[in-house]
C-alpha cells in the first residue's frame, strides 16, 4: 500500500510541470502584432514665432521715452528737474517738438496721490500722448 502512494505521488509531480514554450511563441507573436500596428503620429506643438538673429533696428533708430516721476510728497520731477504740476503740459510740449515719435513713462510712488496721478496723465493727453505707460516705485 505504501508503494502505491509513493508511485501515484512521483506520477502526480510529473503532470505538474507546464511547458512555456508555447505561450512564450504568443507573447512574441502579440509583442510583434502591437509593433507593426502602432501607427506614429507626429506631435502638434504650440508654434512659437522665435526671434530673429539679425539686429533690432529698432535699436539704433527708436526714440527715447520721455520720463515723468511723482515720489510721495507729489512732487513731479522730469529729466531730474522739479517742475510745477501745472506746467507738465508745457515741458511735454517741448519733448514732443524735438521727437513727436517718442513716448512717455510716468513713474509713481506708493504713497503718491491718485490726483497727481490723474493730473499728469490728462496734461498728456492735452498734448497728444494717447497712452502713457504707468509703473509704480
């Protein structure tokens, strides 16, 4: 009776063992199914315009901004003189006779008030200058 258990036993190891082969022959077959299927796409980027190597000629022949400076106590300064707000108009004026191309930055402290401010951009608006450029200090 022992024999017959360790015959059955040594018959059941034998049945156990699967052979790989075939499914390794599908996993390549699949494996090379997927890679001639696959269609490459190109990737659609965002189109940037780059700048160019050449020299900006705007560079040489741009004109000067005209600067325009109000510190806390609203005192308004242009080309490091002190100027009456009133007379912004008439100082403006005359920058515009030597290049009416050029533009205007008006520069601002925190503590400036919002009426300085206003003042300085009506007076250039009374002279021509549609749009001047605002920065804070």
């Amino acid at each position: 009776m022992l024999s017959k258990f360790l015959r059955r036993r040594q018959d059941n190891s034998s049945e156990k063992n699967v052979d790989m082969t075939p499914m390794l022959d599908i996993v390549f077959i699949l494996l090379i199914f997927f890679i001639v299927t696959t269609s490459f796409t190109k990737e659609n980027g965002l189109q940037l315009n780059r700048p160019s190597t050449s020299p900006n000629p705007c560079l040489e022949n741009c004109p000067k901004p005209m600067l325009l400076s109000i510190n806390a106590e609203d005192i308004v300064t242009m080309d490091n003189r002190i100027i009456d707000a009133e007379s912004i108009s008439a100082n403006l004026q005359a920058k515009l006779a030597d290049d009416p191309r050029s533009g205007l930055i008006i520069k601002i402290h925190n503590n400036a008030s919002n009426q300085a401010l206003l003042t300085a951009v009506d007076q250039a608006k009374s002279v021509g200058i549609s749009r001047p450029t605002v920065s804070r200090w």
